[in-house]
C-alpha cells in the first residue's frame, strides 16, 4: 500500500497535469491576415509568432494583399519560414513540447485575393482564405476566434458578406459574436465597411494616419527611456546573428520594427494579458471602447492612401495611460520610481517593451541552445485570490508567495497599482517597500466601491531577464 505521503504526491502529479491540460485547451485561437513580402515587419512578426506557436492555437495563416501591396499575395513566403521553423523544431521541442508540426502549420497557409480592397470582395470572390475563416468559425470550440490583421482585411469582408448572405440573422449573430477583430490601422477600404456593416463586431483599431495608433508604440523612440531593445544592434546580437536559421532570416529594419506584432502580443498568456479586456491593458496595448471623434485621428497623416470616414459606431482605440518607468539604483532599494512621467497612448504598449523584447530574444535562444543553458520565465503565485474585498481604510496584504523559477533563478519582486485599468481613481496607500514579495497597503476612503488593479511583475536575473506577472483585482467598499 501506497504511503500516505506517496499518495499525497501522486494525487499533486495528477492535478498538475490536468491543469496544465487544461490551460493548452484554453489557447487563444487566431488567424492571420498577412500582406507579408509589402513591408520586412510582416516577415519579422511571423518569426516571432512562428516561437509562440506553442502558447497560442494558429488557425490559419492567409496571405492578402494591402494599400501598400495591392496586386499580388505572398503565401510562399510563409511556407519558406515555416520550413525553417521545421529545422529548429526539434530544439524548441527541448524547452515545451508543445510546438505543433511543421506539417501542421504549413496546412494553415492559404491564399486570399490578390485583389485591392472592396473591388475584390462580392459575388464569386471567395477565396480560399475566406472561405477557412468561415470553416474555423463553424467549428465547434467555443473560444473566441481572433483575426490579426496586419496588411489589408478584404478576406475577412468576403467571409462575414458570404455568412450575411447565406446564414440566418441567429446563425450571422452567434458567428459574429465569436469573432475579435484586430487591425494594424486599416490598410485597405474594407475596414469601415466591415465596422459599419457589422456594428456589434469586436474591433480594435485605431484609424487614419499611423503617427496616432497605438501599434507605433513597439518601435518609437522615447525621449529619456532606454531605447536599446528596439535597436538595430540589440536586434543583430538577439535575433539575428549567431542565432540559427530562423535568426537568419530576420530581416533588417526597413521602416519600423514589427509594427504587426502588437496585434496579437495581448494573447500570450503570461499574466498580465487578458484578451478579453483591451481595457485592462497588455503587452498589445491598452484601448477602450467609445465612438471616436474625426478630430481623434491624424487625419492627413501617412496611410498609404486609405480615406478616412467618420465611425458610426463604438469601437475599441486609443487610451491613454500616465507611467512614471521603474528604475534600477546601484546602492540602497534597488527599485526606485522615476520622476518623469509619461501620458499618451502610445505608452501602453511601450511600457512593457523590454519585457516582450527579452522574451522573444529568450525564445530564439531556445531554437538553438539546450534547456539547461537557455533561459525560460519565472511562474509567479499568490498566497491569496486574484479577487480580493476590502474596506474603506481596511490595511490588507498582497502576496506572491509560492513564486518559483524553472532555472533556478534568483528573482526580483516589483508591485504597482494600475490605476487606469480600473474603476478606483485614487492611489492605494503603499506601506512597505514594492519590491517585496509580500507587501501592506491601506485603502482608500471611498463613497462607492470600486475596484483597482494591482500588477506583480516578477523578473528573473537570468540572461535575458524574463517577466511574468499576475494580477489582483481589489475591491474597495465603503464602510458600512
């Protein structure tokens, strides 16, 4: 007969298993509408996408064309990476085996028209690619499907103007409904026809010119911040030097760096993420859902053309959020606050650049290097719920107890209040140093509840440091 401490074990080994199971079940599933061979960023999303592959279920991979491509599609393009991900498969496999098939993925590429805009969408304009949007929709998962637009998104017109046609109003409803829409500006003329023809559809987007979206916040160059993540020679030591053939094929910089990467950079779960949130903030960006003015776009800005119409309905665009960086110091606390601060929309993905820069970095390790001599994130915990009450000038606990690391690296512990993810404006009090993995706070006095974000970023001092991160939801309620 078992021990009881065996059986105990046993018992631990089989609910992490499950859970782990579960959690692969529970992948964000995504298609993506690519005019790659327009600009090199698409050529460098798909690189990094190709290393998440393992946390996020790719369903489909559609070549298209955009206002910057408009008569040809490239789908060959994917096949040649996906190949190359095919020989480093079997190292990233080293670190999770999770990394689904070569075949697998190049069974996902498909072509869409290699036509411009609305005048390549109607009556016998199906494609391929429009016709697997559909396929994957009609499939019988309930999660969300996205669709990551990064060139033009006639595809995705084709298909919703092929169900509208041939569905019922409840079957056009409950299809629609599973859909998120996620567009690097609108690159073709079927963007506000999509919107405005579909006005309950989940839409992220920040129309007109490109100097106000808040994809752009991947590459600026902000003033009295270190920039080097998004440097030509971070990228040449990270990415593509040295760096085995999916490095190689990383190409230089042409006018911005990944500017198609944000588009699906909030559905990597790493704990801070939550897709179904844009409001919460993620390493994509943060948004908010309203009917935006003309005047809140760059309305005469670079777009390659595409005419900008006033919206007719809400969607989900620029948020601002006020950011004062977290500074390392040589002597004493080794965590300070800085004094700048910095409020636009653009800040909400750029505040968490080094983080996904250093992640991605780790990942192209992994195509080459073992698990022992690569770096791999930490996995943070909480000795609490991620829903916790308290009362007006209640003194409470955050905790990370539990955080551990799989290469056994020494971690630091950084805590803040995201005010501008939640519904409380004013600042909890803080009573210890937010470096440790435990920290006292006191409420705030409040005349009607109200909830606050709390992010613990847990950075590991491997090479390069990794960041995960876990969110606690307070509710503040008023004393009774």
């Amino acid at each position: 007969m078992k021990s009881f401490f065996q059986q105990i074990l046993l018992l631990s080994l089989i609910l992490s298993v499950s859970v782990a199971h579960a959690q692969r079940l529970q992948k964000n599933r995504m298609i993506v509408l690519s005019d790659i061979e327009a600009d090199p960023d698409d050529t460098q999303t798909l690189i990094r996408l190709l290393l998440y592959a393992n946390e996020i279920d790719i369903r489909g991979l559609i070549a298209t064309t955009s206002v910057h491509q408009k008569t040809k599609i490239a789908p060959e393009s994917m096949v040649k990476l996906i190949k190359t991900y095919g020989k480093v498969l079997p190292n990233l496999r080293k670190h999770d085996a999770a990394y689904p098939a070569e075949t697998d993925l190049l069974a996902l590429v498909k072509k869409g028209q290699p036509g411009y805009g609305m005048n390549a969408i109607g009556k016998g304009k199906d494609t391929e690619g429009s016709e697997w949007i559909i396929k994957v929709l009609e499939e019988n998962d309930q999660r969300p499907l996205w669709i990551s637009v990064w060139g033009g998104a006639n595809t995705l017109a084709q298909a919703l103007q092929k169900i509208k046609e041939t569905k019922s109003s409840s079957e056009l409803k409950r299809l629609t409904q599973k859909l998120r829409v996620y567009t690097i500006s609108d690159q073709d003329d079927t963007g506000i026809w999509i919107r405005n023809n579909f006005p309950d559809l989940f839409y992220i987007v920040t129309p007109g010119g490109y100097s106000k979206a808040t994809w752009t916040g991947i590459s600026v160059v902000v003033k009295g911040i270190n920039n080097e993540t998004v440097s030509n020679p971070w990228i040449i030591e990270n990415l593509q030097q040295n760096h085995g053939p999916l490095g190689a094929l990383y190409p230089d910089v042409g006018y911005a760096v990944e500017g198609d990467t944000p588009s699906w950079l909030s559905l990597i779960p790493n704990g801070l993420n939550s897709p179904e949130h844009p409001d919460w903030g993620g390493w994509g960006g943060r948004y908010e859902l309203y009917l935006p003015n003309m005047s809140d776009f760059d309305l005469k800005g670079f777009n390659g053309g595409v005419p900008v119409d006033p919206e007719t309905r809400p969607i989900w665009t620029n948020a601002n959020d006020s950011y004062n960086p977290v500074l390392f110091r040589d002597h004493g606390r080794s965590w300070r606050t800085d004094t700048a601060t910095y409020k636009d929309n653009k800040v909400t993905l750029w505040r968490w650049r080094d983080d996904f820069q250093n992640d991605f970095a780790a990942r192209m390790d992994w195509t080459f290097m073992s698990y022992e001599n690569a770096n791999h994130p930490p996995v943070p915990s909480l000795g609490h719920e991620e829903n916790i009450t308290v009362k007006s000038g209640e003194q409470f606990v955050l905790d990370a107890s539990g955080t551990t690391d799989p290469d056994g690296d020494n971690l630091t512990y950084v805590w803040f209040q995201y005010m501008e993810a939640g519904t409380l404006k004013k600042q909890v009090t803080l009573r210890s140093a937010e470096n440790l993995y435990r920290i006292f706070l006191t409420a705030p006095e409040v005349d009607k509840t109200a909830n606050t974000h709390f992010i613990l970023k847990v950075t590991d001092k491997g090479k390069p440091a990794l960041t995960r991160y876990k969110r606690v939801i307070v509710t503040v309620e008023r004393k009774s």
